[in-house]
C-alpha cells in the first residue's frame, strides 16, 4: 500500500550570535559574534536551505549575513521574530548585573526564580507561534532558517510543548532548534538548542531591566 505524505516546512530556529554591548538595546556582533556567524555557515554547510529570515534587530541580521551570502538568499526581516520587550535600557551581560541573587538563579538555570525581568509575554508567545507558524506555511516542502532571540525562542518552545513557561533553557549563541510546520498548521518539535560552535558557559548575555 503507497502511503501520500504531505511535506511539512523545517523551521531552523537560530540564536543570535553573542552581540557587543554599546549601550543601547540593539547592539551589533563583535569578533566573537562574527566567528560564530560563521560556524553557523560551516554547521549548515550539507543541508539545503530555500529561504533565510531574521528579526530587525542588527544581532539577528547579522548572524544570517554570512549564511545569505554564501547561499545567494536575501534575509526577510520580520519583525514577529523580535525579543521581548521590558523595561531594559540596553543589552547588558549577566556579569554586570548588581543583583547577586539573579546572577546566582541565571547560572543555575533558575531563569523564573530571580532572573526573568517582567516582559509581554503573552504576546511575545502569541506573535512567536503565529509568526513561526505563517513563516511554515508559505515554505511547505522547505526548509527554513530563522534568526530571533533567547527569550522568543523560549517562549515559542514552550508554547509547542504546551507549557506554561516563560524560559526553561539557555539557548547557547547561534544554536539551533528544528520544529516542522506542517500543512494544518501543527507543529512537530526534532530538537532544542543544537549547538553550532563550542559554548561559553561562562557568560550569557540577555536584556536585563
């Protein structure tokens, strides 16, 4: 008996590269942050990739830069790939936090206990799950890279495992995590923060308000 399988949409789900703070809540990628942009070109080097988007911050954009040149795609900006908004004045590591207990919950992976700053989200899940999901449907048969943030990133996870979480893993720098979006709009979860480079767990660097 033949067996028609319709083809879903792959979702490659990318963290930013590690950004160089300038004070402002939109920093670029320094030379670590570049180096890594990089081996994400080498990690995705055998697969095919049909289309590349990103959020409209600079640290997004330019951790796909180099993958869109080497493959010949342009970067669609989305803005529903964005990150949280709080009540941070600039993109700060977790080194520089004054709060010993938040630096304490942060780096043991008590990210709800003393870390997560109050943030929308109940919209940042809500704009993650429509924007992946629209993004998936317009590529059935595809696959797709798509440049966003920690704290998206999370809140979309959870929202595909069905949890009420706001962030339950550190998503290391330029990692990946692959959701197909099939053609009824579910989505299928393969992976979570797969690593493109070696990780520094010593320093992770989120907004912070």
């Amino acid at each position: 008996m033949t067996v028609e399988v319709a083809e879903p949409c792959e979702i490659l789900l990318v963290r930013h590269a590690v950004p160089e703070p300038n004070g402002t809540l939109d920093p670029g990628l320094g030379e670590a942050g570049r180096a890594q942009s990089l081996s994400l070109v080498d990690h995705l080097g055998p697969e095919r990739i049909d289309a590349i988007y990103s959020s409209h911050l600079i640290r997004a954009i330019q951790t796909v830069e180099p993958l869109a040149a080497q493959r010949g795609l342009e970067i669609t900006v989305d803005q529903g790939l964005r990150e949280w908004v709080s009540g941070a004045k600039a993109y700060l590591g977790t080194e520089g936090m004054a709060d010993a207990a938040r630096t304490k919950a942060f780096l043991e992976g008590r990210f709800e206990d003393e870390f997560l700053p109050v943030h929308n989200d109940v919209e940042l899940r809500e704009a993650m799950v429509a924007t992946v999901r629209r993004i998936g449907l317009a590529h059935q048969g595809q696959k797709v890279v798509a440049a966003s943030h920690g704290g998206a990133s999370n809140t979309f996870l959870a929202a595909v495992l069905d949890s009420p979480r706001k962030f339950f893993f550190n998503p290391g720098y330029a990692s990946i995590s692959r959701v197909q979006v099939w053609p009824d709009g579910r989505f299928v979860l393969l992976c979570i923060n797969e690593l493109t480079h070696e990780r520094d767990r010593g320093s992770g660097l989120l907004p912070i308000g």
